[in-house]
C-alpha cells in the first residue's frame, strides 16, 4: 500500500464527497448567483420548478430497497410534493419530464441523495430570502426551502452518520462519489436552462 491509498483510507466517505465535489458545489453557487432567483417572481417560480423536477429525480432513487434498508427516515426527507404545491401557489403545473436517475443504481444513487440532502442547509438562505423578497413561508411557495420538523442540521447529521458507519469498500465509494458528481451536474444542467423549464 503506498502513502496516497493510505491516505484515501484515512478519509471518511463524507470527508471525500465533501473534497472531490468542491469544485461541483462552488460551480452551483455560481449559477445560483447568475440565474438571480430573487431578482423577480418569474425566476423564482422558474427555480422552483429546477427543484421539483431535480427533487423528482431524486425520490425515484429511494424505491431501491438497499437504499431504504440503509436509509430508513426516507419519508421525512422528499421534498417534490412540498415543491409541486408551491409551484401550484406560483401558478405553475410542471410539463411531464423524464426521470435523470433511471439507470442510476445502488450505491451511486447515494451521491445523488448526498447533492440533495446537502442542498437543505444552503435553502437556509434561499428560505430567508424568499421570505424577505417575496413574502413566502412554508405554508405558501416556499414549502421546498423550509426546514425538516427535526431542523436541517439533525437530519443531515444523521443522514452523515449513516454513510459513515456504513463502511463502504473504496470502490463504491468511489462510485457514490460519481453518483454525486452526477447529481451536481444534472442540478446546473437545470440551472443553466432555468428560463427554458416548463
């Protein structure tokens, strides 16, 4: 074994998603910031539909068994209804759209449930602000951004946690990291398009 795998192992699984995608995540923040979400209600309504279909994309990977079997609070974690009844609020009915993640299998479908899970720490922000601007609240178009009834920073703990102790050989770790990769791409894919979304 030399130094560098030896490092590799020393790294927990959350530590290398974090490291691996870093660069995916700043990538976000910068088509957050280009796409002016809050600048008016179009784009805010536009940006809520980026979220239901990726929210969509998502869900569909928690009908795997393995990920229920290591995941088991999957029912407190979707947020496509909560995005379909704020889009209903802005006026909007999303057109049908092909599921992202169909071919995506266990484990790399953990780096996607990884994209979304981390997502609700940063909607901190946007929840903020989509009440500020705007005047929404998790009872009206901003039911997605709200926090989980636990808090987001206990959910994401646990959901951390769980990956951890999971203990995951290097080699699907590595595919989770894909999987991750993968979910932040289709996120700026939808980013990018924000004002073609129906």
């Amino acid at each position: 074994m030399n130094a560098a795998t030896d490092k590799v192992m020393e790294t927990s699984l959350m530590q290398r998603l974090k490291q691996e995608t870093a660069f995916l995540h700043d990538r976000m923040e910068e088509l957050m910031a280009q796409a002016e979400v809050f600048e008016n209600k179009d784009n805010y309504r536009q940006f809520t539909l980026s979220q239901y279909y990726f929210q969509k994309d998502v869900e569909h990977l928690y009908e795997d068994s393995q990920v229920q079997q290591l995941i088991p609070d999957l029912d407190v974690r979707g947020r496509s209804e909560a995005a379909l009844q704020d889009l209903a609020d802005l006026g909007i009915k999303p057109a049908l759209s092909t599921i992202a993640t169909e071919s995506v299998q266990y484990p790399q479908s953990l780096g996607w449930i990884y994209v979304s899970e981390g997502s609700t720490l940063g909607a901190a922000f946007l929840f903020k602000a989509a009440q500020e601007k705007f005047g929404y609240s998790a009872d009206f178009a901003a039911r997605n951004l709200a926090a989980y009834p636990e808090g987001r920073a206990i959910v994401w703990k646990r959901f951390k946690q769980t990956l951890d102790d999971a203990n995951f050989s290097q080699q699907d770790q590595q595919l989770i990291i894909e999987g991750a990769m993968q979910g932040f791409h289709r996120f700026g894919e939808l980013l990018s398009q924000l004002k073609e979304l129906k």
